[in-house]
C-alpha cells in the first residue's frame, strides 16, 4: 500500500504487514505509525474518485500520545 508522512508528504510503499507499527520518515525522520489497509479504505478520496494515499501519523512519545499543533 501507499502512505504519506503527514510532516513532509513522502509518499512511501509499505507492505500490508506494516499495518500498525511505528517507523521513522526516510526524508524528515519524523516517528510515525503505520495505519492499516482498512482505515485507508475509509479515507479521503481524490477528484478521480480514487483513494488518496493513507497518511502516517506521527507520534510524539513513547506513550503513544500526539503533540498539540
């Protein structure tokens, strides 16, 4: 599958089997969690009518919680 950072919008090929766990952004380095195929399924859709790339979030502690932006 698809994803992008949600930091600098690096579209990156992922497995499915990555569904749920962390990485680090190749281009910003940003912590970010790896959504599953199925939340992209239900996510925004483009003017094509296709699915828009799922986008990672990031996370800001080893608690899981997001920063305020």
């Amino acid at each position: 599958m698809i994803i992008q950072c949600e930091s600098c919008s690096k579209k990156l090929k992922v497995s499915d089997s990555a569904a749920g766990k962390k990485a680090k952004c190749p281009r910003c380095e940003s912590v970010i969690v790896i959504e599953s195929a199925d939340s992209e399924a239900s996510g925004p859709v483009d003017r094509a009518g296709k699915s828009a790339p799922a986008r990672l979030k990031r996370s800001s502690g080893s608690d899981g919680t997001r920063a305020a932006s």
